[in-house]
C-alpha cells in the first residue's frame, strides 16, 4: 500500500492507534494541540532536531526502524544534555509519496520504541506530502527540578572535563558508509542507532556533579567550543586521555589519521561536562553504577589561556580540526 | 552572503541576537535545550506544523517575511484553537545552500514580528541544509487554566455551530495563483498573512461560551468532521448562513461553482466552534468586542442523523467536497 492509498487522515489515525499515551499527558494525538502537566516545581526543557534524507541519513544506508530510534535519540540527547527526563515527542513527518506504508510502520515503530525505552509518549505531530527529501522534525519536551538544570555555562577554571563512554565511533562509521564499505557492527550501530545518555544526565544533574554539560553532536572539539564560549573559558584537552572503542583503535592503528575523527568527528552523543575536582571520586562511582565509562580528558582554564590539544603522543596540536559546520563551506 | 559564507553557527547566533527572550522564558536559544516555566494551574499546550515548499507555499508567490508570519500563525492558530495562550515558538529550517542570507533574515524577521504581534518568545530551534525544498518547521507551546481546555470532543446535539470571519478567501487566493492570475489583495492577504484568532480563542474558553473547537485548516466540512467524529455526533449545516467576504461574494456572482471553496477550501485560520443556545447573546457582545464577525452557520445532530449540508438557496447537497489531504490521491 501507499501513503496515497491510506490518506493523511488514515495514517494519523494508524499512528494515535499505535501511540498509546501515558499518564503524564492530559491529552495525546487527536486534537489540535496535545495537552500535559509539568510537575509543580519543575521547569519545562524543549528541543527541536530535523532529520533530512541524504544531509542527515541515507534510506538505502539504514533501516526505517533505526531511523525512527535515531530521531528519537538525538532529541533524548538534548534533553539529557540539560539533566532533565524527557516526557513527550511530537514527529513532524515530510513523506515522498512513492515510500510505502510499511516502510513508514516501521519508522513509526522505531519511534514509539525508542520513546518507550526513554519513558516518553509521542504526544503529537504533523503530517504532510515531500514533493523531495523525506523530512523527519522532532521535539522532545522534558522536566526537570529547577534547582538541577545543567546550562553550558557553568564550567569555571579548574574543573575537571568529561566525557562518557567512546569518541569517533559514529564518524569512523560514516567514512567506511561514504567509502562504500561496510563498516564493523559495533561501530555501524554507534551510527544507526544512538543511544542517548538519559539516565546518566539525570544523575550528573540529580546528584549536583556536573557544573556545565552539552551532548557531542557536531564533534568533540566544537561542541566543547560552544561550552567554552558560554562559560568564557579556554581547555586543556589531552589527546592521549580520550576514549576510543576497541574497533576504533583498531582502525587508528593502521591509519594514525583517523585520531582527528575523534576530536572532530559528530554524532557520538555522548554527554561533554565539566565537573569540580571534589566530584572525581563520585564520578567513579557514577561511573560503575552505571556502567558507562566516564574518561577525564582535560581541564577548565581561564579564557586568556585560550584552548590547547596535545596528540596521542602529549605534542601539541598546532591544527585542530573542525567539527561539522551544516553550512559552512556547500557554496 | 550566502549561507555557506556565513556558517550554521553563524546563522544561529544571528538569529540569537535578533530574539530577544521575555519573562516567561528562562534559558533561550543558545544551550542543549529551551528551559521556561508553566504557571501554577496551568497546562502545557503543544502543536507543531511543518512548512514545506512547493506543497505548503511557492517562494515566487509569497514573500520571505510573510512566509516567516504564516509560519507562526499557522501554530498559533492551533492554541488558539484549544482556548490557550501561546508562549514560545521553536523554530527549524533546512535551507537550500543557494538561499541568500539577506532572504532568511526576512523569514526569520517576520517570524519574529509574528511571535510579537502574538506575544510569543522565539525560544529555540535547529537549522541545517536542505538538499530540496526549503522546509519550515515551527512547534509551539501554550498555557491555560486546567479548567478552560476546550476540545473537539466536547459538542452535544442542540448545541449551535458558529465560525469566526469568512470562509474560503484563501482557497480562492490559490485557485487564481494557481491559474496564474494575480488574486484580489484581500485574498491574497488572506492566503499568505493568515492571522491567528488568539484573543478569539482565548475568550471563548476563558468565558467558557464553547463545548467544542477546531481550526479551519483543512477546510470548514473537513475540519467539522474532525470535531463531530470527536463528538460522536452529526451536524446540519446551512449553506445560505456561510460568511463570505465582499471580493468572495463578488467572485461567487460571477461563479456559482466556488461555493465549493467556502465549504471545502483550506487555510481560512478560522475558529469553528460549537456553543449552547443560551451562549448566543455573549457571542453576540463578544463578537462586537472583538471586532471579529461569529456567524452561526448549522446545529449539532445526534450522529445517527448525519451530516446535512445545503447550498445557499436551502438546497439539500447531495455531494459535499472533501479538505485538503496531503496524501490521498497523489499516487
């Protein structure tokens, strides 16, 4: 079957059926608004995220499935970028007419399973006909206590800097992806299927550990920029010191180039935060409870020292790459 | 400038500077995640609506900052619909790389007019580069006294059925568009600068004269479908009593056939709102309150006895024209 068969009407009324709300929302999919409750004494996070086919996926790189989860993910990300519990997801869905309505059954199902495994409803959405790409807009709406946000900036001079589990993964598969090879699963599945760090955000958060906090969306080394910025201040990063996964080391052993994939390379979204010194023992704590490595890669210093890499070898970097810029240099 | 010159971060600090965050707002554009607060008693209204050129609008039609006010309207028009308060928009935008910065920063310019005239803060949003169309993805959130939500499920029979201003200017704006012609400015205005009934909406729940309420965005027949299947009831409607505005009346002398726009045409951003009989006098006052013509066009049915429309000489319609579906026949 396909979308024109079913009709907009059709395939909204699939997806309330699919999508079954649960206690936080007052009122799901089926009006023109849905409607919540934010808990007395929390405030409301909100993210948006658009996916766009060939810029952000490509359909024949990935399934329908995966790509509902990773929409999902990347909006989770965000929200546990802040501490916060995400509470609902609206999907906006561009659909060319020609996919078939098992294909977006899938996209669906990866969706509502993503939002079930983070405790969230899909509370509403959009949609409409792509005369191009097929288009994929998420937000997410999260809580969190008010006394517990975690901005950007927040990091002071002296903190240490944080980063759980592995860099480079995502952009190391993404080369093989464009190289037209297939990558090792391990890192195939860091591409496809994010997972977002929620339970550890929250803690980071809930437990008063990180001082500033951002996902790594854009890269490393970007997105410590823009937590730099906010808190005006410069880093120390070490490169011998940042987590790489077994098959990412594995790669780097035979191209030592590749090392710029994990300062630069996007979509890993694992938490960046920075943390007092006093909170190293509770972050190993955190660390094995959790079971998600949480690696000291550098420290916080004043904005005057400006930001100072060194490579594997502890020799400074005098070119740093950059991370992914979505305009930047497509003129 | 083009995009590529200017960068996404670029891009997004420009729009930073320009949106000005007010009080209801805690953190806004430039962190993980927008951080606002929902007032005590109140709920969380949230609709999101996408954009997408060539379906939703045609560059050579429309300005860039009309495109970026029909963009908010078209969400606000939603909460409205629900009887609440917009408070903050979110913005996404995959941009074509050829598209000159000097265009968006018109969209973006009259998005933030929009969100004024509105009083709405732009709070958040995500941007990157499209590969097809330009896409617009705009959510926003509401608030409204927990017992003021008013829903499409909410009509009895007996209740009368009411629309706000005139129906089917905007059907009538694009049919000439699309033939080629330059609509009468009226319509034109009427399709491309849609205005939001936010202080209509809100009135009618705040004074709590409605049971039932919807947009007309799909069209007055479709969209009255929405809100009787969410009732579980029919409808009679009287095609003599549907307000039409001068330009359309005088196109309808010339042409009887575009009744079928006034009953079927989409995007009047009209309220459609059902109301007990002894609501007739408030609506009377508040129409005159608020300048805003509210026209009572047909009666709730118990759902056995369907929907009945007639023309305007009090014809029974034997083949009613169906709203706008994004899908249906576009196989």
């Amino acid at each position: 079957m396909k979308l024109g068969d079913l009709g907009e009407f059709g395939f909204i009324a699939r997806i309330r059926a699919a999508a079954r709300p649960g206690p936080g929302l007052c009122l799901g999919i089926g009006d023109d608004c849905a409607v919540s409750e934010v808990p007395a004494g929390e405030l409301l996070l909100t993210t948006t995220d658009m996916l766009l086919e060939n810029v952000h996926f490509r359909r024949d790189w990935t399934s329908p499935r995966l790509l509902g989860r990773k929409s999902v993910a990347v909006n989770v990300s965000d929200i546990a970028a802040m501490g916060g519990d995400v509470r609902h997801l609206y999907l906006g869905l561009g659909v060319p007419v020609h996919v078939p309505v098992a294909e977006l059954d899938e996209l669906l199902a990866g969706v509502l399973e993503a939002a079930a495994d983070y405790g969230a409803d899909l509370a509403g959405g959009d949609t409409c006909v792509s005369p191009g790409p097929l288009v994929i807009s998420v937000t997410a709406e999260g809580t969190i206590a008010r006394d517990r946000v975690v901005q950007r900036s927040g990091a002071r001079p002296g903190d240490a800097i944080y980063v759980s589990g592995t860099l480079g993964d995502s952009a190391l598969a993404l080369r093989e992806l464009q190289a037209g090879r297939t990558p090792e699963p391990f890192l195939a599945s860091r591409h496809h299927d994010p997972l977002a760090r929620a339970d550890l955000g929250r803690r980071l958060a809930g437990e008063r550990l990180a001082t500033a906090m951002i996902d790594v969306s854009d890269g490393l080394l970007a997105d410590l920029g823009h937590l730099l910025w906010a808190s005006a201040c410069g880093a120390k990063i070490a490169g011998a010191a940042l987590p790489l996964s077994p098959p990412f080391s594995a790669a780097l052993a035979a191209d030592p180039a590749l090392f710029s994939l994990a300062l630069g390379g996007g979509e890993d979204y694992e938490l960046l935060f920075t943390a007092p010194p006093e909170a190293a023992a509770a972050l190993v704590h955190l660390a094995a409870a959790t079971g998600i490595p949480l690696s000291r890669i550098g420290t916080v210093v004043p904005a005057v020292d400006g930001v100072s890499v060194t490579d594997r070898s502890g020799h400074l970097l005098t070119e740093l790459p950059s991370g992914h810029d979505h305009f930047r240099g497509r003129v």
